[in-house]
C-alpha cells in the first residue's frame, strides 16, 4: 500500500551514517525524491541517505529497501524499477542487477539481506566474504514476498479489559532512523521529557537515552501482546528472540516476568532482563 502522506526533514538524526553499512555521505546518493520528501522513504519514512545502500526506485519515488518496495507495489513487479549498485553507489536497471540475498550483512526492514551488483563478479565477491546467494530481482522479489507477512504481523490486543496505550501522532518519525512510528504500534517507545519522541522499539529508544545520558523515569515501552504503555524501568525484556521488529532483533518489553519468561521459552529468546541490565554495548550489538 502506497501512503500518501506529508514527510517532514528529519531534524533529529544525530548519529552517524558511517555506523552501518547501508549508510554513505550524503554527497555520494543520488536521491530522486525533492522538497521535503527528498529524504524519505514515502512508505516507511526511512531515511534514504542512511539506507541508501538497499534503495529502490519506482514510479518517481524512491524507497529504503526491496520490502518497502513490494508493499508499495503490491506485490506487483515493477518495469521501470532501479536499485543502486552497493559497489559504485549508482542506480541501476534492476532486470541487469545481480542480487546477493540472504548474506550475514543485515539488510533493511527484513531479516534476510538483499544487496545488488551491476557485476556478477562483484556480486560472487561478496558471497564469498559475506555468504548469502546470488539471484535476479524477480527472484530477489520473490523472497522480500515470502518474508513479508513473517516479519510484520500484529498481535491483537487484549479484550479483557481497558488499557492505555502510547498515542502517537501519524506523522512522528523515530529520531535515530526516520521511521514513521505509527505504523508499528506494537513497538511503540517514548521519551517523554522536555519534548517527547517517539521511537519504533526499544532498542531506537536506547541508543537515543544512552546517547544524551537520559534517565529512565521519562522512557516508555509497549506491553508485547497488550500493547499497554508501561514504564521502562518497569518492564522486563527478551533478548535474543526469533521474533523480529521493524528494525531487527529487538528488546521485546513485558509487564511481568512471567509473561517475558514464557515468549522467551516459545521463541528461542536468549535472556530475560530488567531495565537496570540493558547496557550500551548490548543495544549496540542487536
């Protein structure tokens, strides 16, 4: 589904491109997209310059990566579709393109990377130091298809009684990576300080608090299942889960332990922790 909404400019992205391997300077993008939607990514949000490497081209729009590119088509292939080259950073025909998916470098609103090559030889590089297999866009398609429906299912929310959930506005776009939160209410964040941000899980919300030393008395996370807002400092979280959120592994936040214990045992969860135990070097490695 294609959103038609008003992108503004992401004000707040403070960390570095240079940090993931998605990112280039901004000199070196070419972004199709102007005024204030120059920037972002028209289904997500995303911040094109930070996942330029897995950008996509249609329609005179520019998308972050191939899964926001099928939901933006509709799982129709389409004919006029560029990606840029993870080599020479250009775009190019994605029918010329030689994709690598699946390779241990992680990918862009999916859990199975998908990054393209103007050469075969590049591309065979890259499996070699990086693993993954080669494939055409209509296969690499294919497989952003079959990941879709896994990775951003919603759980329903408890009937059993009222709960309070964080409230975001439709145009709050998380302040590390630019995307609009609204539309991942399960893995709805906040700070709620001076002003209030909004973040797409725990773990943007994390990297925002360590970054400006910002206490835990004015952080917020959603309740897994419930959806309820429940204090950070309050919540227990799983780590280490297979269960992924809007940008990969995720501190996967509970009201009780019991609860946090339970999808841990269900989904191969690593740990269960407290808010005290999450460190920066944890949220960094996720």
């Amino acid at each position: 589904m294609v959103f038609r909404v008003i992108l503004i400019l992401l004000c707040c992205w403070s960390f570095s491109v240079a940090e993931m391997f998605q990112s280039v300077p901004e000199a070196k993008a070419t972004l199709i997209q102007s005024g204030k939607e120059k920037y972002s990514c028209p289904n997500c949000g995303m911040h094109l310059v930070k996942f330029y490497k897995t950008s996509h081209t249609h329609d005179n729009h520019q998308y972050c990566s191939i899964h926001c590119l099928y939901e933006a088509t509709q799982g129709v292939i389409p004919e006029d579709a560029k990606v840029v080259d993870t080599i020479t950073l250009e775009l190019i025909d994605v029918k010329k393109a030689f994709y690598v998916v699946g390779s241990k470098v992680r990918g862009t609103m999916t859990r199975t990377s998908s990054y393209a090559f103007g050469l075969e030889k590049d591309a065979l590089s890259f499996v070699s130091e990086n693993g993954g297999k080669v494939m055409s866009f209509a296969e690499a398609y294919a497989v952003a298809a079959e990941d879709f429906p896994k990775e951003f299912g919603k759980q329903a929310a408890s009937k059993l009684a009222p709960i309070t959930k964080i409230e975001v506005p439709k145009d709050a776009k998380c302040p590390i990576c630019g995307m609009f939160v609204a539309k991942y209410p399960q893995w709805v964040a906040m700070y709620d300080g001076d002003k209030t941000f909004y973040f797409d899980g725990v773990k943007d919300m994390m990297k925002y608090a360590f970054a400006r030393k910002i206490g835990g008395d004015k952080l917020y996370v959603s309740d897994y299942y419930k959806l309820a807002k429940l204090e950070a400092t309050k919540a227990f979280y799983v780590i280490g889960s297979n269960v992924y959120g809007p940008m990969g592994s995720e501190l996967i936040p509970f009201a009780s332990q019991e609860e946090a214990l339970s999808f841990s045992r269900d989904h191969n969860g690593q740990k269960v922790i407290s808010f005290d135990e999450i460190t920066e070097a944890m949220v960094k490695n996720l």
